[in-house]
C-alpha cells in the first residue's frame, strides 16, 4: 500500500523502494505482480499497456481499473505517446463520472492539449477541472502553468490561493518564479528559483527558468551554464532545447542557435505526427 501511494503521488523511486521491501516481507504475489507493473508502466515501459488497457475494457467500472488507468495516463504523457494517453483520458472520463475523477480526466486532458500545442483547449479544460473540484490542488496548479503562457495575470489568483496552502511545494514556488519572470521581476524570480536549485539541483524545469532569468537580465554566460546543466540530464527535452537555442542566438553563437532549433524542431514534428495519426483515428 505504501508503494501504491507513493506511486500515485509520483513518487517513483520511494515506490519501488517500498516494492523491494514488501516482497522481502511476503506481500501475496498477486498483489505485487500488478503493483510492479503498475509502477513499471508510470516510469515509462508501456510494453504492459495493451493487456492492461484490454483488462478496463472487459472491467471498465473496478477499483483495480481506475489504478491500472491511472499508470497508462502517467506514463503515456511521460513519454509523449499521445494516441495512448487520448484513448486512455477518453475511457476514464467516460466510465469515472464522479466529480472528482471527472476534474482528474480534464487535467489529463489540459495536460495532453498543452503537449499538442491547443493552448485554449487546455485552458478551457483546467478550468472546467477547478470548477468541478476547487481544492484539488494539481489542476489548479496546471491551470496556471497554462495560464502564465498566455496571460500572467490571470494566473495570479490562483497561484495566491495555492501559496496560502502550501507555501513550500516546489512546484508551486516555480511556478511563482515562472509567473515573477513573466511579470518583468526577474530578480525576485531568481531567488525563488536558486533556493528551489538548492534542494534540487537537478530539477531540469527549475534550470530552465534560471536560464531565462539569466538571459532577461542580459547574462548569457550564467545562463548557458544553467542550460548546459539542464541539457546533460535531459538532452532530448523540447523545452531545453528552445532555451538553449536562444541563449546561443543571444551569444551570436548562430551555428549552435540553429543546431538547438533543429533537434527541437523535430520533436515537434514527431509530436504533430502523432497528433495526425490521432486525428485520423478519431474521423475513422
């Protein structure tokens, strides 16, 4: 149980710590088979996904469903497998109709509108979730990670309400951080964000931020360094790219712009791609 939790909370490391353990103790083997896969998936190893999705389909209502949906979801975003993660966010909120598992489905889904580039769609949808459950405190903080990308202000109710409630929550302060920097503080974003990098040195999405910061007060080098940092741990990032991209552009460095620009771009593609193979499957 304690692995499940920590599972679905996103805690993947504290969950197969928890696994190893209640295996060593003697947890019955059904139970652990299903949680491991569960957690196998979450990371990101979809291999299991075809028979589990094939098991909420002949079981659409269980309790185990519901778990097994929850890692197909997490992990099909995880790895940008997009025409998984929409067939499996479409199943959920068509069979979990209660309120609260409906304003789950519709961060799913803001979330996977936000990686198919439908910036309004994923705001309607976040807010459709915060109306349907105003204290669930992950769809008000995706809604104001859609927000700061296209209107700061709005964002700032909503990041006011969740700092009242957990001022410590390192999500919650980048995006504190994020929305400082779009509202031209970014000194007051730096500090925000050196104390995150403190606990956490390798929080990619907080050393992108501190890159921009760098670049906003006109410190290439600083923020080549944080970028560079953020680029060793997760090269293949769309987000990491981009950044790198205009810091190199900032530098005249334009061979290196340009090289960044590309393998972004390609991701990109490889997403759109998706996105059509998707689209096509919905008109057949």
């Amino acid at each position: 149980l304690a692995a499940q939790a920590a599972r679905r909370c996103g805690e993947l490391e504290s969950a197969d710590r928890h696994l190893v353990l209640a295996a060593k103790l003697g947890v019955p083997r059904d139970a652990f088979i299903a949680e491991q896969n569960f957690l196998a998936i979450q990371t990101g190893d979809l291999s299991g996904a075809g028979p589990l999705m094939q098991l909420c389909e002949d079981r659409p209502e269980s309790a185990e469903t519901a778990l097994a949906l929850e890692a197909i979801i997490e992990g099909s975003l995880k790895m940008l497998q997009l025409p998984l993660a929409k067939a499996s966010i479409e199943f959920w909120l068509k069979h979990r109709t209660r309120k609260f598992d409906q304003a789950r489905g519709l961060v799913w889904k803001g979330r996977l509108q936000m990686f198919a580039m439908n910036l309004p769609g994923a705001v309607a949808d976040l807010r459709q979730a915060v109306e349907l459950a105003p204290d669930y405190v992950p769809g008000r903080l995706m809604l104001v990670e859609a927000l700061l990308r296209d209107d700061p202000r709005q964002a700032l109710p909503h990041l006011n309400w969740l700092n009242q409630r957990q001022p410590n929550d390192v999500e919650i302060r980048l995006q504190t951080a994020r929305a400082r920097r779009n509202l031209a503080e970014p000194e007051e974003a730096g500090k925000i964000l050196d104390d995150i990098l403190i606990a956490q040195p390798k929080n990619v999405a907080a050393l992108i931020e501190r890159g921009r910061v760098a670049l906003d007060l006109n410190r290439p080098d600083d923020a080549k360094r944080w970028l560079l940092s953020a680029y060793e741990i997760a090269p293949n990032q769309r987000d990491v790219l981009l950044a790198l991209s205009d810091c190199s552009r900032q530098m005249n460095l334009l061979d290196d712009a340009k090289r960044y620009r590309d393998q972004a771009q390609e991701i990109e593609d490889r997403l759109l791609k998706q996105l059509g193979h998707m689209t096509g499957r919905a008109q057949r």
